[in-house]
C-alpha cells in the first residue's frame, strides 16, 4: 500500500464525500439504501423497548437524550440495513467506540461485535456485566495492530482522526489474496444530533494488494 495510492484514490474521495455532506447540512434528511418505513418502525421499537430504560439509568455526565437516542437511530439503520441487504455480519468491530453503547445496542438486536477504544469509559463495567464486548487497546491504523480477530464489518461512529484510517485497516485485516476479496465496509460519522449521515459504505475489493474503492452515501432522521 503507498503513499501515492493514499494521497491519489483515498483521500481525494473522502474530501469529495465530506463536501458533498456540507453542502447538504440542513436539508430534509432522506434515504436512498433502506426502506423509510421499516427504518422509522425499528427505531421507534428500539427506542421504546430499549432506549427509554437506558435514558433513565444513564451514568455518564453526557446527555443521554442526545447520545442514547443517536445511537437508537443508528442501531436502527444498520439492523434495518443488514437485513434488506443481506449482509449480516459474523463479528462488526465499532472503532473508537467511545461509551460502548453502540456495541450495546446492536448486541440487543443480535448482532454481534466488539467495542474497541483507546481509554475504558466507567460506564463499561455495567455493560460488560450484562454480556457486551468492549476491549481497551490502540489502534494501529496503518498495520491493523490491535485489531479483534475474525471481524468482517467495520463501523466508525465518531471516530474522529481514525476515519480516513478505516479502509486502510479493513484492507490490512483482510490481505489481497490469490483471488479476488469483496466485501463492504461502512464508515459512519453523525454530522448533528438529527442527522446520521453514512458517508462512506466503502466496497472494497482487494486482489494481490490491490485495492479498488467505491462509495455511495445516505442519510436517516433520527426522530
């Protein structure tokens, strides 16, 4: 993997992406990869049937409104989003996963991963109590170090500095082979409280360390 192929392919696509997501700020949120209505019914029963209780018990300093309820919508999305595709995946790794409640929420709707962050936050301990993955490690973003073995879907949900690094991770988690390697990776990052803007399902297709991208964009309301 060079310098050239970073600097010409990945990054160029990230500064087209992350523009054309500016340049979309405040307009009516829509969805062009799932069903509106399945999507609106799944977070509805999500944050009833789970977000509410965890709202109520919340221990962290952040507002839960804020965080519980963006991570139901986003809980949503991809739950809705796995089954319309088909693409379920065996083991998702959340890098930079933050207070864990992601991981959380998608264990609840069984799909299973882990968490992974540089720093424990204290609200762990109560979620790795009731069954959910959470692990303390660095990342290495250039060679996949640290990375959780056997994972097949990365998500990055505020993953700040570390989300231009996810494709690089992907491709080093799963090395070009003799024959070709398809499969999708989704970078996602939300833009405000009621936006959840998927700006990268990043395809990937790897063949001897060749490495192709191809990207689509989307976005749900989190109501």
């Amino acid at each position: 993997m060079s310098a050239k192929w970073l600097k010409e392919t990945v990054f160029p696509n990230l500064v087209r992406l992350m523009k054309s997501a500016e340049e979309n700020r405040g307009k009516k949120p829509h969805v062009s990869t799932i069903d509106i209505e399945q999507y609106s019914k799944t977070y509805q029963r999500i944050k009833l049937s789970i977000g509410k209780s965890i709202v109520e018990s919340w221990t962290e300093k952040t507002d839960p409104h804020k965080f519980v309820y963006e991570d139901c919508a986003l809980t949503a999305y991809l739950k809705v989003l796995f089954r319309e595709t088909d693409s379920m995946p065996k083991k998702f790794v959340d890098v930079g996963c933050g207070n864990g409640l992601l991981v959380k929420l998608l264990k609840e709707e069984g799909i299973t991963g882990v968490g992974v962050d540089i720093r424990k936050r204290n609200i762990w301990d109560e979620f790795i109590a009731q069954g959910v993955q959470l692990c303390e490690a660095s990342l290495d973003p250039q060679t996949a170090s640290g990375m959780p073995e056997g994972a097949d879907y990365l998500i990055g949900n505020h993953s700040d500095e570390l989300t231009p690094w996810i494709p690089i991770m992907a491709a080093k988690t799963h090395p070009g082979t003799t024959h070709d390697l398809d499969w999708l990776v989704s970078v996602v990052v939300v833009l405000d409280s009621e936006v959840i803007s998927v700006i990268g399902r990043l395809f990937v297709s790897a063949s001897f360390g060749n490495i192709s991208v191809g990207w689509s964009s989307s976005s749900v309301h989190a109501m």
